[in-house]
C-alpha cells in the first residue's frame, strides 16, 4: 500500500460521509424535475392551485434538503482533503529529513520546497474536488439519463445517445493535458529554484550590478513558464465550446422531437420540460468538467512528482532511521553529552579514534576518483590539520567522518569500528561539525549556538561563546544572547558569523571536532585564542585550514594533493620532508617563493 493511499484511508470515515451527503443531495436534485413535472401537468394545466401548492411545497423542502446536505458533503470533503495535504506534507518532510547526502543531491532545494508547498496544495484541492464536485458529475449525468428514459423513453434516448460521444472526448483530453501539466511543474521547479539563487546571492548580485542580467534570467524563466502554462490550458478550455455544442445541439432535438410527441399525445408538456431539465442539469455537470479536468491534470502531474520522492530508495538512509530508533534522545538531553548519548543507546561513549585505512571515494554519479587509497590515524584527543590546494579533496575527506557518505573502497573506523556498522545517530551525536559555508538559522543569537544541544543551558551556551571567543562580541549586542539575527545573520561580520558557528559545534561537548576551513576570517591573534581553547577540550580535531600558523602546533598535519596524501607529519618534519610544505611556509612568512606555491595555496 502506498504512503498516499494509507493517509488517505485513515480519513475514510469523513470521505465515506462527504459521499453520502453527495447522494442525498443528488437524489433530491433529480427528483426535482419529476415533481415540477407534476405541477406542471397536474395543477397548472389542470388548474388545480392546491395540488401545485403541494407540490410546489415539496419542491421548497427538498430544495432545503438539498442545500443541508451539500453544505454537510462540504465539511466532511474539507476536512479529508486539509487533514490528507497536513499528514502528507509531514511525511513527505519526514522522508526528505531521512535522505542519505547522496540521494537528497538528486533533487534541487527549489524542486523539493515546491513539491512540500505547491503540489501538496494542488493534492487538497484535488481531493476535495473530488469529494465534492468530480464524484458528482459522474452521478449526475448517469441519474439525469435514467430519469429521462423513466420520464420519456423516445426523448431520454436522445440524451443517452448523445453523453457517451462526450466522454470519450473529455478522457481523451485529460490524457493530453496531463503530460502538458507535467511540463508546466518542471518549469514551475526552474523558476523557483532562479528565485532561490537570487535571492541567496543578493548581496553578490547588488556588488557586481548584475541586477539587469538575472532580470532578464527570470523574465526568459519566466516566460516559459507562462507559454506552457497557456498552452495546457488552451488545451483544457476548449472542452468546453465542444460541450455546449454538443449538448446545445441535443437539447434542440429534444424541443424538435418533444413538439411532435406533444402534438400526436405521446408526451405531456410537464414530460417534455423534465426532460429539458434532466438535459440542462447535464450541460452544468459537464461543462465544469474543462475545470476538473485541468484540476485531474495537475493533480496527476503532482502526485506523481510527490509520489517520486516518497518511493526513492535509499538503502543507507533507512539504515540510518533504523539503527537510530534505538537510540533515546530524551536521555541524552537529561544526561548529556556524548556519555548520556551513549548510555541512552546502550554503548560505550566514543572516544575520537579514527582511523582511515586505503580509503578511496568518488561521488556517486561520477568516474574520477576524488580521493585516492588515503590513510592515517588520529589517536583521541589530538589536532589535526589537513592543507591542500583547492580541490584536493580536503572536505571530501572529512565528510566522510559523520558518514555523509561511505567510502568506494578502504574502510574507516572510529575506535576501532567500522563506520558502517556504527548507528549513525550516535556517531553524528557525538560530532561538532562546523561547514566552510556558515549557516545561521533565524532566531536570536541563543537559540542558533543551542541549535546545537537541543536542551542546552544558558551556562553552557556561554561557555561555548567564550570557547569560540565570540562572548564579548555577543554581550556587547543591543539584548545579548536574546538579540534577533538578520537573515543568514546579515547584521554580522565573517569572523563574527564563523564564531557563532564554532560555538554551536562546541556545545555539544563533542568527542571529534570537524573545522572545514571555518577560521578563514578570523585574525591571527583570535584563531591563535580559539585553537588554545580547543586544545584544552578532550576532543579529537580535523582542522581544514591554509594557515601555517594553525599547523605549526598540530600533532598530525596531512597534506593533500590532487585526491591522495603526499605527505604526513608534525610541522618539524614536513618542513625537513616536503618541498611543497616549505614553500608554503616562506610564501606565507613574507619570503620569496615560486608562482606556483601561491597557485597551490589558493
């Protein structure tokens, strides 16, 4: 059974109630033409005023019937189709949530936020159409065609014979616009997605005035989007002239055919208008169909874009939710730390040893290899730095840590495990990761380090602001540790911005830090303080960096090049063993080096 199906069947109750309000205010719809019928033959034409004001007295209390019951038929829709688009958008969030790094870079950002909005919305919509309107139409045409053969069955013949012509036609078309619809969504992606870029690189954009460029990007974007959009409903809107020509057409036989019948006596008059009406109630179902059948269409070009992401698979992204529904989190918010996490999942605390072992990696999708049978081991508790020229395959290596992804070939092991046999909750609990793009979410300066330690007291989350030296700057803000940040924290500096992030990982108390060249805006004398701190914490620290002066005290430094390992030692060693550490050292000493030792460094 499908997600969708499933949530759909939990509302089955309130579906099955919006259905049968539909058909009590269905029946008495069609009996409506019969009893005007009745006035007409058996009191007007008869003058007899008290049997059309019986009759007439029917018609008013079915009506209100009528209108009872499709107000209660639109409640009990509204409330499936809200309650449907509120369950699916949560578990839609909740798959997306459970991705691996791997399988969440095959949809674009802008693709997934418009199918958790616009799509889910284009779902309730559907769902109530249905409910209310498209299950009607069906109902409505089939009930006006068996009351026109019971009324007449020479007149009803001809609007039985006219409605199946008209189905064909109108299936037909919802195939076609349904590819169209498709078309529309993904230009709906491309258009979301530019705004999204823009609206991240603003600044970027303002500083090289480029601002007449991207107009024009999103007007072209945008004007696609318009075409496609016209012409899918080019398509559906010309359902709609057919219809009434046909239809038209139908009821003129009708008076053509009715006359006759009325002039030799095999019809009444009464007869003859419930006939018209039985047709006209016809034309109104089926000229809302160009409506439901553009509705139909995208909701079938959504559902499928929804039902994609739910059905991905992802081996090693289940394997993470299963592994990590052992593990308490309640606990660990009461405990704390890496211990309290540990002891909540039943294991050990992890100490920090890592240890790589001929690891190589390529990403998925791709043939070159961007690391190469790398290894090393850094024993708990120790710093080490990792330099390389860009696209040395520094963050690749230390994305492989938190198991981000796994490894083509070798293996990695934290104290002595194979990361892919550790839960990787636990492992990720127990990791300050600080990213090369700093992300701040919006809230106050407080709520953004303790993002990092759900539970975390104000003490420790000043603790951690004076680990990453950012205490003084915070405490010199308008409201301190409550001051509101800008979007992506626009109102700070690099350096600032860089702090905050550092001291979100360190909240944590974590047992392996990851800096992935997150002290780039820092000064000299500010880093210098921060590493000082970090030292003095029981942690193992991967430091990304291009600075000599963060090296120069790190127990392990690795130098990478091009994917593999040159090199590997303390500062003292690698000055004595590699050429390539020595020019970096003169060129950032101020000394004379080769242009390509500053190429290697940027």
């Amino acid at each position: 059974m499908s997600v969708m199906t499933a949530i759909f069947r939990k509302y089955r109750i309130a579906a099955i109630s919006a259905i049968v309000m539909l058909l009590i205010e269905l029946a008495v719809e069609l009996i409506q033409p019969l009893i005007i019928s009745r006035i007409i033959d058996h009191g007007i034409r008869q003058h007899e005023v008290s049997v059309a004001w019986i009759w007439g007295g029917v018609l008013m209390a079915s009506a209100l019937v009528a209108f009872l019951a499709g107000i209660t038929s639109s409640f009990f829709a509204s409330h499936v189709s809200q309650g449907f688009g509120y369950d699916l958008r949560d578990k839609l969030y909740e798959k997306v949530q459970s991705f691996s790094y791997e399988v969440f870079n095959r949809f674009a950002a802008s693709s997934l936020i418009t199918r958790l909005t616009g799509d889910i919305t284009v779902l309730q919509d559907v769902i109530f159409m249905c409910l209310r309107f498209a299950s009607r139409v069906p109902l409505v045409v089939i009930g006006s065609v068996v009351m026109a053969l019971v009324v007449h069955v020479k007149l009803g013949l001809l609007l039985t014979v006219t409605v199946p012509v008209l189905l064909g036609f109108v299936l037909w078309m919802i195939r076609k616009a349904s590819a169209l619809f498709r078309a529309v969504q993904r230009r709906t992606d491309s258009v979301n997605g530019l705004i999204q870029e823009n609206l991240t690189g603003m600044r970027l954009i303002r500083v090289f005035v480029r601002m007449s460029h991207e107009i024009g990007r999103f007007e072209q974007r945008n004007r696609d989007l318009r075409q496609g959009t016209v012409a899918a409903l080019k398509l559906t809107e010309t359902t709609m002239p057919f219809l009434l020509f046909i239809m038209n057409a139908g009821i003129i036989a009708v008076l053509w055919f009715g006359r006759i019948e009325i002039a030799d006596g095999g019809a009444s008059v009464g007869e003859v208008v419930a006939v018209i009406n039985y047709s006209l109630r016809t034309i109104g179902a089926l000229s809302a169909l160009s409506w439901i059948m553009s509705s139909l269409s995208r909701g079938a070009a959504s559902g499928g874009r929804v039902r994609e992401v739910l059905e991905e698979e992802d081996p090693v992204g289940e394997r993470e939710v299963f592994l990590a529904e052992s593990v308490d989190a309640e606990a660990e918010v009461e405990m704390g730390g890496t211990a309290g996490m540990a002891a909540a999942a039943g294991a050990s605390p992890i100490q920090g040893r890592i240890e790589f072992s001929e690891v190589s990696f390529r990403y998925p999708g791709r043939e070159e290899m961007v690391l190469e049978r790398v290894s090393f081991t850094a024993e708990p508790g120790q710093r080490i730095a990792v330099m390389g020229a860009t696209g040395s395959g520094k963050s690749s290596l230390v994305q492989l840590i938190p198991g981000m992804y796994e490894p083509t070939e070798g293996m990695i092991r934290i104290d002595g495990i194979d990361i892919r046999e550790l839960d990787r909750k636990r492992l990720r609990r127990a990791i300050g990761y600080v990213p090369q793009e700093v992300m701040l979410f919006s809230g106050t300066i407080r709520e953004n380090i303790a993002w990092g330690r759900e539970g975390s007291t104000l003490e420790q989350i000043q603790a951690a602001a004076r680990q990453a030296q950012i205490h003084e700057t915070i405490e010199r803000q308008p409201h301190g540790y409550e001051t509101r940040l800008g979007q992506r924290g626009v109102n700070l500096s690099g350096g600032q911005k860089q702090r905050l992030s550092i001291a979100r990982a360190l909240v944590r108390q974590p047992a392996i830090l990851i800096l992935d060249d997150s002290t780039s805006a820092l000064d000299v004398r500010t880093e210098a303080a921060l590493l000082e701190e970090v030292s003095r914490l029981s942690c193992t620290t991967l430091l990304i960096t291009q600075k000599i002066s963060s090296t120069a005290t790190a127990d392990l430094i690795l130098l990478m090049d091009d994917g593999q390992l040159i090199a590997s030692g303390k500062h003292e060693e690698l000055l004595q063993r590699s050429e390539l550490y020595r020019r970096i050292c003169e060129s950032q000493q101020g000394k004379e080096a080769e242009p390509h030792a500053v190429q290697d460094l940027h």
